[in-house]
C-alpha cells in the first residue's frame, strides 16, 4: 500500500506542502518529457555520423515517429481522464513511457528505435497538458500562475543537461554502451520515480476540496457558461496553438541556414542557435512572480509581441550584437508564451472536458511541428534568406490577433 499525500490545511492563497510535492512531480515529469523530445535533435547528429551514416530518409522518418505517437496519444489520453481523473492517467502516462523507453534503450535496430519512438510519443503528447490540467486543479487561484511557471521554469533545464551529456558520452561510452543509450535509461528511470510520486498525491477534486465553499460557488457558477462554449472554443485553442509552432519551431530551424547564407562560419552559426536556448528558464521564474497580477491576454500579446520583434531583428539587423540580441529575446519570449498559453487555455475549460481539449489542442501543436520544418526549409534559397521568416510574422499577428478576440482566462481565480 502507498501513502497518499493528505492535502495541508494552509491559509488560503498560500502554498502547501501538497503543492510543493505535487510540484516536484510535475516538474520531474515534465522534465523527462522535455528530454525526450529534445533527443530528436541530438539522435539526429549521432546517427548522421559514423558508425551509423542513417539516410536523411530514415533519419526523417525516425525523428517524425516520436511526434506521430504524440499526435495520436494526446486526445486519447486526454478523453481517457477527463472519465477515470487526471492523476491517474499521469501514471498510466508515466508508466507506459518508462516501459517503452527503456525499450528504446535496448534497441537491436533502427527499424525497432523507430516504432518504440513511436510508442514513446504516446505518452509523451498527453503528458504536458495533463500536469497542467492537474496543477491548475490543485493550486491556490492566487498562486496558480506562480506554481506552474515556476515547474516549467525548472523543467526547461533538463533538455540542455540531456544534451550535454550525450555529447560527453560520446567519448566515454561507459560498459561500451553507445552514448545515445544512456539519456533514454536515465529518462526511463526518471518516469518511474514520478510515477511513483503521483500514486502518492491525491486526485485534483479531493485536493480541491481545500477551497472553502466560496472557491466552489465561483467555480460553478462559471463553469456552466463555459461548458456551453466549450466547442467554440476548443477549435479557437487550437488554431493558437497550431500557430505557435511556426515561431518556436521554424525560428530555431531557420536561424543556422540564414546566418550562413549570411557569410556566417558554422562555428559562429552554431554558437548564435545555441543562444535561443539562453534564458527561458530565468524568464519563467521571474514571470512567475507577478503573472497573477496581470490577464492571461496580456501576459500571452506582450509575449507575441517581444517574439515578434526578435524576429524582426534578426530579419533586418546584419550586425553580431542586434543578432545575438535578438535570439536571446526570443527565447525569453518565448518561454514566457508557452507556459502562459498551456495555463491560458486549461483555465477557460471546464473540469469535465479540460484535458481533453487542452491535450486535443496540444496535439494540433505537435501536429504543426511535423509541417513547419517541411514548409520553411523548401522556401530557403541562397538569394532570398528573408521568404522563410515571414510566415513566422503572419503566425505571430493572426496569434495576437486572436488571443485579443478570446476569453479572458482566470487569473487569480478560481476554475471548475
């Protein structure tokens, strides 16, 4: 039998010690998961080269599979807890990740890495609008947005550590283990140990039930009017999020091959990429400090917007300073962006139908992640390194353009 976490009595607005374990869990989780799908670009460099020398074909291939299962996973898994509870659907997710990873780990073949990656994007879908779905349950209203930027904020860590130590492993190659192997055992480890936490917590009405009876009545007098929207909204949540993908996708993409159109060396090339990763998670922890203060809309335009002209920057600014300058601001953007639009979105659904629309929406991202590099890339020509960038401007305007048209979201307050 596992003890479950009992949820503290602590004043309201305040975080508890139930808040505090949820958030290790969900931060452990959302960490392997980040791990995972930040393994594609470092799979890619390792199979390009020697021993493997993989076809850009089955590279391709093997890269897409992960988001394929993603697509698949995340609706599913979404309908499935929105029926048996968010909590335990997380374990399931877990569960299954560490399974299918550690069979990854061990695989003979590429044919077997690709159709385990497969399996591993089942999960890997569902698993971040689930936490949040579950944080935005248990959380205080007034703390909310604290909570979960500050779990993102951490999280964000895991894929730069996960990469560095592949590279390091290239050489070490412990027990003459390939170096690729390893960051899957320790993902696979990871998963179970959150697993583990989460059979520990309770489920996001029995932690609710903390709230007082003035948390439920404004939680229930607006999730009727919600509910009744839900549709409209669920294909307004998706269209955003099919969007972001054009920016936090096809920016990074595109930022090596302009440069070099540009006369930049690899080497310079390379060090400038490496600065859109600079950043996003100082950028969550302070913005966790103050966005229950401001409106979702708000927090979600201004971020659009610095993305926006980061974008512009690098566009029309040739000199080394502006250019580095830029890549970091969109990486902070950025970063800002995609916590406050998962926090955005899981608010204005109702408990009955949230993870399944916040997972179905998550989906139309992972989606969009196929297409954007496929699309971009094609439009690249030696003549004209600009063409590619400006559907990542449309992406960003008809963003704001709709978010300023939505739902206010409920910051500080409190949801069904």
């Amino acid at each position: 039998m596992h003890e479950v976490v009992t949820v503290a009595a602590a004043p309201a607005g305040r975080i508890s010690r139930l808040h505090v374990i949820a958030g290790i869990a969900c931060g452990l989780a959302l960490a392997v998961d980040m791990i995972e799908m930040a393994l594609g670009g470092a799979l890619s460099t390792v199979f390009l080269a020697p021993p493997y020398n993989l076809g850009t074909t089955q590279l391709s291939l093997l890269v897409a599979a992960v988001y394929l299962g993603a697509v698949l996973g995340a609706p599913m898994f979404g309908w499935l807890s929105d029926r048996r509870g968010v909590r335990r659907c997380l374990v399931i997710a877990l569960g299954w990740l560490a399974v299918t990873t550690i069979f990854c780990a061990a695989s003979p073949d590429m044919v077997w890495l690709g159709a385990l990656r497969f399996l591993c994007g089942l999960s890997l879908g569902a698993i971040p609008p689930l936490l949040i779905a579950y944080l935005t349950q248990i959380a205080p209203p007034e703390r909310r947005g604290l909570l979960i930027f500050w779990v993102c904020g951490l999280a964000a860590l895991a894929p730069p550590l996960g990469i560095m130590a592949v590279r390091w492993l290239l050489t070490a190659e412990p027990w003459g283990i390939a170096s690729w192997r390893w960051p899957l055992v320790a993902a696979a480890v990871l998963s179970a140990v959150a697993a583990s936490l989460f059979r520990r917590l309770p489920d996001g009405n029995a932690a609710e039930s903390s709230r007082g009876a003035a948390g439920i009545a404004e939680s229930s007098a607006s999730a009727s009017a919600s509910a009744s929207a839900s549709p409209r909204r669920l294909v307004y949540v998706c269209a955003i999020y099919f969007l972001f993908p054009w920016a936090a996708v096809g920016f990074p993409l595109l930022t090596g091959p302009v440069l070099l159109l540009r006369g930049f060396d690899v080497s310079r090339a390379l060090l400038f990429v490496a600065l859109t990763t600079v950043g996003p998670t100082v950028a969550s922890l302070i913005t966790g400090a103050f966005v229950d203060r401001l409106g979702r809309r708000t927090t979600l335009c201004a971020a659009a917007a610095l993305m926006l002209v980061a974008v512009l920057l690098f566009a029309f600014c040739r000199a080394p300073s502006w250019v580095g300058g830029a890549l970091v601001l969109f990486g902070l953007a950025g970063a800002i962006y995609v916590t406050a639009l998962t926090l955005y979105a899981a608010e204005i659904f109702p408990r009955a139908v949230r993870t399944f629309a916040t997972s179905t929406a998550w989906a139309c991202n992972r989606a969009a992640s196929v297409v954007v590099p496929l699309a971009l890339l094609a439009v690249i020509t030696p003549r004209d390194s600009l063409l590619p960038l400006l559907p990542i401007v449309i992406a960003m305007l008809a963003s704001m353009v709709l978010i300023g048209m939505g739902p206010r979201g409920a910051a500080g307050r409190a949801v069904d």
